[in-house]
C-alpha cells in the first residue's frame, strides 16, 4: 500500500518537471529563431560571437525569471482536460511578464539587450510554442479520457446524432459537457433557436441552422438521433411542440436544467431525462395563485395529510402568500418532517408560525384537540388512504380514515368556527368499483352534508384525477425500473387515465377555494385521458432508449378495484363551465339528507370497531348509490387485445 501511495504521489511532480523542462527548452528555441530570423544573413559563429555568449551569464535567471511566471499564472497545475481559451490567454500574460524580466535582466547583468526586432519575435514564438504545448496536452487529455484506441473507433463511428435547442448560455454548456464527459456518446449537428440574429453564427464550431420549427424537417430526413431540450422556462409551449413532435416520430428527449435549479440545489447539474410535466399530452393549466391566493394571507391554514405529495406543494405554494400561521398535521413524522424542513430552510423568518402536528384524522379526540389549540381559519383536507389494491384489502382503514377522518375534520371545522374547508377527492369517487372509491363517493357526500349543518363554515369539494409525479403514482414507479434496465410493468395494454401534475393539482385546489361556493363538487379540467401504456414508451424514449429494443414492457393484469377506464362524473351527473379557467361545477343528485348521512356515519362507526371486512363491504356496496360497485373488480375477464400487444413491442405475461 505504502509503495503504490508512493508513486501515486510522485507521478504529478514527474509531469510538471517535465512541463518545466519543455518550457525552458521552448524559451531557448524562441530565442535562437529570432535571433537566425532576424539575422539571416550572418553565420552562426557571427551570431554567437555578438548575441549569444554576451548574454549567457543571465541565461539561468533569465529561465528562472520566465518559469516563475508560467507557475505564477497557474500553468503548471491545471487540468488540462478542461482546458480553454483562460489558458492561452495566461500564456500571452506569462510570455509578456517573462520578456519583461528578460529585459531587466539583461539591463542590469549584461549592460546591453537584444535588438526589439529579437524580442518582439521572441515574444511571438514562445507564445506559440508554449500555447501549442497546452493545446496538445489538453487533446492528450481528452483523448485519454475516452479511451481513444483502435478499439474504441466502431463506438466513436456509432455517435447518436444531435440537436440542441436553444443557443443560450444553457445550450453552450451542453455542447462542453458533450465535447470533454466520455459519457456523452453524441456528435452535436446543429443549434436550434428561434433568435434571428443567432441564426448561422458557429458556437464552438457548431453552427445555429435555425429555428426550433426546422426540428421537423430534420427529424423527417433522419438527421437526428436524439434531442436536447436547452430552452429557457418561458419557452414552456415551444418546449411542449418539440415533445409532441418527438413522441410522434418515436425520438428520445432530453431536458436541460435551468442554472436557477441547479444552483439552488433543486436538481443536479447533468441531463435530466424530462419534467414530469412533459409527460401530459396536453400544455398544464397555468393558475396566477399570487392573485387568487388573498385570501389566505394573515390567515391560520391547516392542511391534513402535509406530508404527503398534494399536502406538501399545497405548504410550498401557501406558504408565499403570508399566512399567520401553517399547521402541518400528518400521521407519519418522517414525511412531516421532510416538508417542515423544507419550509424551514427555504423561510427560515417563518420557522416560529410553522406548527408540527403528528395526528392520525381518524383519531377524533386528538382531531379535536388540535382544533382546540389551534382554531385554523382554513382547512384544507388532502389526509387519505388513496391506493386502490391495498384498500381493497384493508376495508376497516379505509372507512376509518377516509370516511370517518373526513366526518371528525368536518365536524371540528364547524364547531370550532373555521371560514373554510376544502377537500381533495378522486376521480375513483365517480362511480366508483372499488373500497377506496367508495369511500371518496361517502366523503364527498359528508361535505355537502356539512355545509347544511355549519352555514358558517364553506365546505367546498375538488375533484381531480392521477397526479403524475406523487409517490403513489407510475412516473416514480417506472422511472425506478427503467433504471435498473426494466422490465417497466403495466397492467393492461388500453388501460388509460386522466393526469395532472401535483403544482397543477394545488394551483386549482387553491383557487377553488377562492372561487368556490359551499356545497358544491368542483372538477379539474384534465384534457384527454392518456394510456398508461403509452406514458411507459415515453419515459423510456425520454431516456434515452427504445421500448423496442433497450426496455421491455410487461402487461401484469388488472389488479383488485381497478377498471379499465376511470371516469370524472357519474352516470347520473353532469358538468358544467365556471367563469375560471380549469375549474369545472358537478351536478350530482342529492343522494341522501344531511341526517341521513349523520346516520350513515354512526352505522360506519359501528362497522369498523364490530363488523368483518365482508360485513363492511357489503355496507359499502348498500350505501354508495351507484350500480356499477361491487365487492370485487369486475375487470378479470378483459383480454388482451394481440396485435396492439405486438405492434407496443412489450411481452405479454400470465394474468
């Protein structure tokens, strides 16, 4: 060990010797060829005789003076590799302070100096010498760095041709980081940028063919393997034009961070694969929440649930609208605490109005308590068991926290005097087939019940479908498994859903609560559904990959409570447009009285504490008025459609 630390060490020292020794005899070649350019007409013996032996006693210090200066300007412990036009320009600095002290030297030593036609020349050719040995060590560098041999020349034939978009400082970059990481196996063929006074300029010797429109025309003539996204933030709906394309012609994608991300640490500084708001087949819904958000400020704002992925954008948004207080209430520490962290680093004048509630809603008494201590102004509820399979399993849970944590909330929203509760519901709640929909469909009810019983108190409902993005959602869960090189698993080849982004979801969450009026059931407006299957090949392509070839995709079945295709209203409901851009009324029948859902409540509070998980869903099958819920899905029977099988490219696996 001790030998191999040894040389290790001694290695960097050999090869700034040898720098020093290549210096010097480079100084000592300038000096030669000025002196036989400029007198080319006399003999060597004439030159020596009258230039060269007069001057040899100042030679040494001369050499010293002129090395002092390459070390003084850092020339001899750079990394070459990432070397740049920063080195050259300390060469020029270097040479000029050395023939300065060459000057000295010679005044006060030899009395006389060599003719300025000998210096000036001097001067130029140990620039070029010196420059030229920098120059050549960084090639050395690079080519090191990416293996260059006989061997690795079928990799370098076999570059991934590319396109940057966008000619910006961020666009720059990537053309560096593609030149010097070995990583990067990419030939870059041109900038894209829509700036006319950019277009046909060359950036570091690649040019800006034009603008992001051309994308088209090159991904039809096959001239583009790959894509990289370098656009600034406000160019979100160019960005989403040049997905779009991309996905169409089945092109891999990658996103740039902005700078701003990368050096407040919300992303790292290397190729991301893709926002997860690239993923929406249609451009997000953009909500001015500094405008809508008045109503929060000055106000104490409790939110169930703050740990998770809604309730923790819902901390990160309100907190910016300054409220008096924000009340994180969460039955799992660990992810509260994660948020409160945030928080706190990101408002650290805030910290002492950050309160920490470690609480389970389905706890009354403790839901009561923290009513009691805090009496919130504003209650946004998003605390619920949301994952379909586990709950159909897990029925007691379900009605415990979903149904009756929603009740005690309700309840203590009223009696405690807060302006406003707002509740996060599901898609899943519209003719639901499942433990979990079903019990959304009751919450939703308990609310409009609610609103009866405390008038003081606005009860607004937003409904709203899979948020791409959260922890429960397939972005992480195939994100993870592309990573480990696949399979990426999905449970039927048509099955599709509505999606939203989490900052979408809770810009329109807040402004439903601004708008809202109590009572009443609102809508985010989603689009289109999307198939889960295709947002697998896009993910795989954002990545670099080919569903085809590089990542398979697996069909695994539908799981319990699961259908096929969700809906956003019930058969017997009907929607209608609001003056806000997003947000959609539902119509729903009034299926029970306020005292009858009080009833309901106490029947469901009997269940859980004496009744078996058949019992229990027998009870839910009675009281959600909805003929397609059942105890079981109704789905085990779909069958694979084969020739969408094999034209997806995936591997069907047993049900």
């Amino acid at each position: 060990m001790g030998q191999k630390s040894t040389k290790f060490c001694l290695r960097p020292r050999r090869i700034v010797f040898a720098l020093i020794l290549i210096d010097t005899l480079m100084l000592l070649l300038s000096v030669f060829a000025s002196l036989f350019l400029r007198f080319d007409g006399l003999s060597w013996s004439t030159i020596s005789r009258d230039y060269v032996y007069s001057h040899l006693a100042s030679l040494p210090f001369i050499i010293l003076f002129y090395l002092l200066a390459m070390n003084y300007f850092r020339l001899y412990n750079c990394a070459w590799r990432f070397a740049s036009l920063d080195i050259l320009w300390n060469v020029i600095k270097a040479n000029t302070v050395g023939l300065s002290g060459l000057v000295i030297v010679q005044s006060l030593m030899d009395g006389v100096i060599f003719p300025r036609s000998v210096l000036a020349i001097t001067l130029i050719t140990n620039i070029m010498l010196t420059g030229g040995v920098r120059i050549l060590l960084r090639v050395l560098s690079i080519l090191r760095a990416h293996g260059w041999s006989i061997r690795n020349i079928h990799r370098i034939m076999s570059l991934k041709r590319v396109v940057i978009l966008g000619a910006d400082a961020d666009g720059v970059r990537v053309l560096r980081a593609i030149n010097e990481e070995p990583q990067f196996r990419y030939k870059v063929i041109g900038f894209l940028d829509d700036d006319p006074g950019k277009r046909g300029i060359y950036i570091n010797n690649i040019k800006v063919l034009g603008p992001c429109s051309m994308l088209n025309s090159l991904i039809a003539q096959n001239k583009v393997d790959e894509v990289i996204v370098a656009l600034s933030e406000t160019s979100t709906s160019k960005i989403q034009e040049c997905l779009a394309e991309c996905r169409k012609q089945k092109l891999p994608v990658k996103m740039v961070p902005q700078l701003c991300d990368v050096l407040t640490g919300k992303t790292a500084v290397k190729l991301v694969d893709f926002r997860t708001e690239d993923l929406l087949s249609r451009p997000t819904l953009d909500t001015n929440v500094e405008n809508i958000g008045g109503y929060l400020s000055r106000k104490k704002v409790l939110i169930t649930g703050a740990g998770g992925s809604i309730g923790s954008e819902l901390c990160r948004q309100i907190i910016s609208m300054n409220p008096a207080s924000l009340i994180l209430l969460g039955h799992g520490e660990n992810s509260i605490y994660h948020i409160y962290r945030q928080l706190i680093a990101d408002y650290p004048w805030f910290t002492d109005n950050i309160k920490v509630v470690i609480a389970s809603v389905s706890n009354q008494r403790r839901v009561r308590q923290v009513f009691e201590e805090y009496h919130p102004d504003i209650v946004y509820h998003t605390a619920a068991h949301k994952h379909v399979p586990i709950m159909e399993t897990n029925e007691q849970e379900a009605v415990s926290n979903n149904v009756l944590g929603t009740s005690y909330v309700t309840r203590a929203c009223g009696v405690y005097g807060a302006e406003q509760m707002i509740l996060v519901s599901t898609d899943k709640a519209a003719n639901p087939c499942s433990v979990m929909g079903a019990t959304k469909w009751l919450c939703e009810e308990v609310l409009r019940a609610a609103s009866v019983h405390w008038p003081a108190t606005d009860f607004i409902t937003v409904r709203f479908g899979n948020v791409l993005g959260s922890r429960g959602s397939v972005v992480p869960l195939f994100r993870e498994q592309i990573s480990h090189g696949g399979p990426v698993t999905v449970t039927h080849p048509e099955m599709t859903r509505y999606f939203t982004t989490i900052p979408e979801a809770v810009r329109l969450v807040i402004q439903a609560g601004a708008m809202g009026s109590s009572g009443r059931l609102y809508l985010l407006d989603m689009g289109d559904p999307v198939r889960i299957a295709d947002i697998a090949k896009d993910m795989i392509r954002l990545h670099g990959l080919d569903p085809k070839s590089d990542i398979r995709i697996e069909f695994t079945g539908i799981r319990p409570g699961e259908r096929l295709h969700e809906q956003l209203v019930a058969d017997d409901e009907c929607i209608s447009k609001t003056p806000w851009n997003g947000l959609l009324l539902v119509n729903r029948p009034d299926y029970y009285t306020p005292d009858e859902i009080t009833e309901i409540l106490n029947q469901l509070e009997f269940a859980v504490e004496h009744e078996s998980p058949a019992a229990i869903r027998r009870i839910l099958k009675e009281l959600v008025k909805c003929s397609q819920y059942s105890s079981v899905s109704e789905l085990v029977d779909i069958k694979y459609d084969t020739d969408n099988i094999e034209s997806a490219g995936v591997r069907k696996v047993k049900w």
